[in-house]
C-alpha cells in the first residue's frame, strides 16, 4: 500500500506540473492569436496541436485508466512516464515569442485551474469508493490525465467565461486614456496605418519631430486600440506636445476605434496593399479599414497619402486637405523624389514639392521603400512648422529600424540585410532588389514566405519565389507553410540564372546550412520570420 501510495502521490505531482506547462503553451498560443478566439481555432485547424504526440498520449491513457483496462497503479505509472516526456520536451523548447504573463493571462489561466479543481472534486465525490484513498488518487489523476489532452479548449472557455470581465476591466482602462488625452487640449496627434511602412513612418517621423517638439510614440507593436491606451497611460507625459500613434487593423472598424479615442489631427496612410487579407477578405475592404483614419479627421486637418499604390491613389479625400506623395513625378503629388542615388553609406535625393520647393536630403536608410516612408514623415514635419534645416540634420541622423530592411555588417565580412518584421509582396520584392544590386560574392535568402495573404497565398509566394530565382544565388525556404508555393515559383524560373536552393525544417537548421557555406563578401537577406503560430 505504500509503494502504492508514493507512486499515486509522484504521478499526481509530475500530471500537475505537466498541466501547468500544457496550460501555458496553449495560453501563448492564445496570446499570440490576440486572446480572440476564432483566430485561435483557425490556428488550431493548421497546427496540429489538437493532433500532436502529447494529445493523443495522454488521451490514451486517460481511456485506459476509464475503462480499468490495466491495474490502477500501472495506469499512474503511465501518465507519470507521459508526463515525464512532455516536461522534459516543453521545457527544453524555446520559442521566438515565449507567453507574457500578464494579469489577463493569470485571470485565464486561474479559470482553467478553477475549473480543473471543481470538475475533479465532484467526480472524486461521486465516484471514489469510500474509504479507498487509491480511488480518489486515480480519479484525480485521470482528470490531470484530460486537462493536459485538452488545455486548448480549456483555454477557450475560460476564455469566453471572462470575456464580460475583460470588457468591464478594458472599459476603465479606455475611459482613463480618455480623460488624459482631455487634459492636454493642445496636444497635437498623428496617426500614421497602411499595409507596411507605418512603424518604419513612426520612427522616422518621431525623429524629426524630436528636433523641435516633445514627443510620444507608440512603442513596439502597440498598435491596437489597447496598445495605444497603454501607451497613453503608462508613456505620454503632461509636457508631450506631439503624440504619433500608428494604427494597426485586422478588420473593419479597428482603426475607427482607435481615432475614436485619440482624435487625430493629422493622417498618414502609407500603403494598401494585399496583406491580412485572411481576415479583410478582399483588397477593397483593406482600402476602407485604412482610409477611416482619414475619414476622422477634422476639415482643419491634414491627410498625407501615398500615392505609388493605386488603392491609394484611387481613393478620393474630400473631407479634408490632402497632400500626396510619391517616389517619381506626377502632376497630382505635393511631393516626390528626385536624383534618387544609392550608396555603400546610404541614400542621396532631393526632395521637391509642388510649391516649387527643393530639398537635398542625406539618410543612412537603404532602399525605395524606406525613402518613401522618409517622404511621408517630412510631409507631416513640414506641415506642423519643422525648419527645413532641422529636418536635414534628423534625416542624416535617422537609424535604420531593425528588422526593417536595416543592413549590417558582421566582423566575418558578411553583409546582414535584416528585414525581418517587414515581409509583404510590395516590400519583400523591394529588399531582394536590393539583394540583387549586392556585386560582391553569394547573395543568399532566408526566408519561410509570407502569411496571412487568404485565398492569394499560394499565388503571391510562388510570384515572391520567381523574384527569388531572379535576384538570389541561394535560397534557403524555412519551414512548410509556404514551401510548396515559393519552390513553384523557384523552380518556374527561365533557367537563365543558376540558383540554389536548399530547405530546412526550423530557423536554427537554416542558420547551420548559412554557417556551413557563408564567405567574406557575401550578403543575406533575411526576409520575414514567422511566429510561433505557424510551422
């Protein structure tokens, strides 16, 4: 009874610590999918998760343990060993984006275990024998046994079960946002969305603005209505005179909310383009989700376009004054570049605006698109009052963002293109222009392809393939998701150019096969990473 005893009481301990850990990778995973559940599903229909080794092990042991098939001590032993396995496996994982521990993921995590707890004390109540403590031992494990079989659906409930809690708690947080942006009646907002270029446009333009204004910028990827409530409450001081605040959307209505909260003054939309189109559905209902930061805005207010995407261009603004802008003349832009010349320091062009204007500009910055952004941002600096001597100074001093088309170059020789955070068609086929312009040794992609492109996925990744062939010596393909599609593309090539492509199952794998073969005068582009979300 004793040896009993002890492994009842070592099985429950390794089935609670493994729960935990199942609990907190289904709650990332969650996190990851913006706590909504929908998303989450649809993840959970491509990721195997519900499918995986660990799943269908502990589920195999809870039926066995139901149906006494093996004796009660065997079957603890079993879930312990299975146990065992999966906190020896999750343990050792690392992820590219590990859960956050924030107070809402604590309220889910404490419902699951909650309702764990209470699912596990009735049925020890009900169907224990009396007396037998091995009974209520093995009852208790079998339901360890379910909980860690099925953490994603405990996840979602208890997810659902907060939902009015979250919304009463958010509410609070929204309403005081709302009360400090009241406080600072001349504060002066910018909101800047698109398809890509808008956290490359914020740096830019909160650099500029920096030469003459106090300012406050959304960090990081606070791009939600949420993410701007914290940055307001938790960031933007009584003194700020500029706040610029990007605006990210995953559907209709996203941006609405948010300009609902700031009231920007001034506008920048920097791209529509196809991206997310697995939640927008078409390119047109981008258009729209875009444009409602321009809809906002008061008729005293600016909006600044960019007019090289024709969902751009093709947009009327009438509620407002607009200056759009442009790489190469147009009779219809404010502004567009000329004298465009690349550098190994960087970029050189003047800037000129209709007004007659001229403005010669020197940036650290590599590549069309981040000259584009650069334009938008000086639009907006102009119009608020920046000299054109400090914008010059801001430009000369503007740092590439990281892991947006920013370039390194490591003590080996090799030249790092990092672009990372930034992979969509019009963008990633811009870096590997200029991948291509590279005239020294190998150039070589990294990349596992672009997501969240709904019914065009296949198609854009096999068209971002056959740029791979045109501008690549060596293509290195990540993971599964897109692979099929940008081997198409690849292997569609008009056999003029040689290239070589490899595959690997991780990004670890990818940066041995580099290591293996990188040499002094070769240049990488990395192009895109994808999260923890897909495979």
């Amino acid at each position: 009874m004793i040896i009993e005893l002890s492994v009842a009481v070592v099985s429950l301990v390794l089935l609670a610590w493994a729960m935990v850990l199942r609990f907190s990778r289904a709650l990332m995973m969650l996190q990851q999918n913006s706590y909504r559940n929908d998303r989450y599903m649809r993840y959970l229909k491509q990721s195997g998760d519900t499918t995986s080794f660990t799943t269908l092990g502990f589920m195999a042991f809870f039926l066995v343990g139901c149906v006494r098939a093996v004796p009660d001590v065997a079957g603890l032993a079993g879930g312990a060993l299975m146990s065992l396995i999966t906190i020896v496996s999750l343990s050792r994982k690392k992820y590219k984006k590990p859960l956050v521990w924030t107070r809402r993921v604590w309220r889910i995590f404490s419902v699951m275990s909650v309702i764990t707890l209470l699912v596990t004390a009735l049925f020890v109540v009900t169907n224990a024998w009396p007396g037998r403590i091995m009974s209520a031992l093995l009852v208790i494990a079998l339901l360890l046994m379910l909980a860690c079989a099925w953490p994603e659906d405990m996840a979602m409930v208890a997810n659902w079960l907060l939902k009015p809690v979250e919304k009463r708690i958010n509410r609070g947080y929204v309403d005081d946002a709302a009360r400090i942006l009241k406080s600072m009646p001349q504060l002066k907002v910018v909101g800047i969305t698109g398809s890509y270029g808008k956290t490359s446009t914020k740096h830019y333009l909160t650099r500029i603005l920096s030469e003459q204004f106090s300012v406050c910028m959304t960090p990081g990827s606070f791009n939600t209505t949420m993410g701007v409530v914290r940055t307001v409450r938790e960031h933007l001081k009584p003194f700020d005179e500029v706040f610029v605040v990007e605006m990210g959307a995953k559907q209709p209505g996203d941006i609405k909310e948010i300009c609902d909260l700031v009231h920007p003054q001034v506008g920048v939309v920097t791209a529509v383009g196809e991206q997310h189109l697995e939640s927008f559905k078409s390119i047109e209902n981008v258009q729209r989700t875009k444009f409602e930061l321009i809809d906002a805005l008061p008729a005293t207010g600016l909006a600044v376009i960019n007019d090289d995407f024709p969902y751009v261009a093709s947009r009327e603004v009438t509620n407002v004054r607009a200056d759009r802008y442009g790489i190469e003349f147009r009779q219809e832009l404010s502004y567009w570049i000329k004298n465009l010349r690349y550098s190994p320091s960087g970029t050189e062009f003047t800037l000129c605006g209709a007004d007659g204007s001229r403005m010669d500009l020197r940036t650290r910055l590599v590549g069309e698109c981040n000259v584009s952004n650069l334009v938008g941002a000086i639009a907006v600096a102009l119009h608020l009052g920046v000299p054109a001597e400090k914008i010059r100074h801001a430009v000369e001093r503007i740092e590439q963002v990281e892991h947006r088309l920013s370039i390194k170059r490591t003590p080996g020789g090799l030249t790092i293109i990092d672009d990372a955070f930034n992979s969509n068609p019009h963008g990633s086929a811009m870096a590997l222009d200029v991948l291509s312009a590279m005239t020294t040794g190998k150039r070589i992609v990294i990349t596992p392809g672009m997501i969240e492109l709904g019914d065009k996925q296949f198609d854009l990744n096999a068209e971002f393939g056959r740029k791979i062939a045109a501008s690549a010596d060596v293509a290195i393909i990540v993971g599964e998701y897109n692979r099929e599609a940008i081997l198409s593309g690849i292997g569609g090539d008009d056999g003029e150019r040689q290239i070589r492509v490899l595959t690997a199952d991780s990004f670890n794998e990818a940066q041995r096969m580099l290591a293996s073969m990188a040499e002094s005068g070769d240049t990488v582009l990395y192009e895109n990473d994808l999260p923890d979300t897909f495979k």
